[in-house]
C-alpha cells in the first residue's frame, strides 16, 4: 500500500475517515466549487500544501470510496470540482494538447559495392564502410 491520503488513517490494517481531516477536504472542494483558487479553499480548509498538493486532493479518486477507503466526498461534487478545474484550465490556456506526429521515412535499403578492407581504427572502419554505399533506397522503391 502506498501512502495514505490525506483524510484518512489506517487501524488495524484497515482504512477509515479521520474526522477533522474529511471536514477540511469536504470544506476544500465546497471552497473550490464556490470559485476560490486552490490555495484560497485551501486556507479556508486549513490545510497547509502547496499549491500542486491541493489540486492533486481534488483530482483523487479515493475520496470517492473504493474497496479499501471508505467515501468522504460525493461522486457529484467529485465530478463537479473536476469539470471546474478544467473549465479554468481551458480558460486560463492551460489544456495541453499534444501536435500531431509528423511521419520521417529513413532509408531502408542500401545498395553498397563489395569491399573487405579492414582497418584497425574503428573510426577509419566505419568511414569506409560509409564510402561504400553508392545509393539509398526508399521504403517505396525511390531514390
């Protein structure tokens, strides 16, 4: 088991809610929702995190409850805070949206004259390996 989110503690090799701490992050999305930035709900909650630590609370899917944490926050206001945070994001130009991969086609056939000369330098070796090849062909056939 990795760390233990914040609003819970274990007992007994099991999970449960830690009361005040769920009262915060109840408080946290509410705040959030009510249009405070992050580190605002975050005060208003009492909790102290930076400002990534407070986003990651709210994207956290085991405040939803799971096989192992029990629920503190609503699948709604879950859903809500998230639809919220991405609204802001799209607004504020923060939506990473990856260019499209340009394709590169490498040559992949060789046509090379016949040569067995050997070199004790690796680098002179290879120079004359190079000096060998008379054409590249392309994977469709062009030159």
């Amino acid at each position: 088991m990795s760390h233990t989110p914040f609003g819970y503690r274990i007992e007994n090799g099991k999970a449960v809610i830690d009361i005040e701490a769920a009262k915060q992050i109840k408080t946290l999305f509410d705040s959030y929702l009510s249009g405070d930035s992050l580190a605002t709900a975050a005060k208003k909650a009492g909790i102290t995190a930076f400002h990534a630590g407070i986003g990651r609370m709210l994207r956290n899917a085991r405040y939803l409850g799971d096989d192992y944490y029990p629920a503190i926050i609503d699948p709604n206001t879950f859903t809500s805070a998230e639809a919220e945070r991405i609204r802001r994001a799209e607004k504020l130009g923060r939506i990473y949206e990856p260019n499209e991969e340009t394709t590169v086609i490498y040559p992949s056939a060789f046509h090379v004259i016949e040569g067995r000369e050997e070199f004790d330098d690796p680098f002179a070796q290879a120079e004359h390996a190079y000096s060998l090849i008379e054409t590249e062909v392309n994977k469709n056939g062009s030159k």
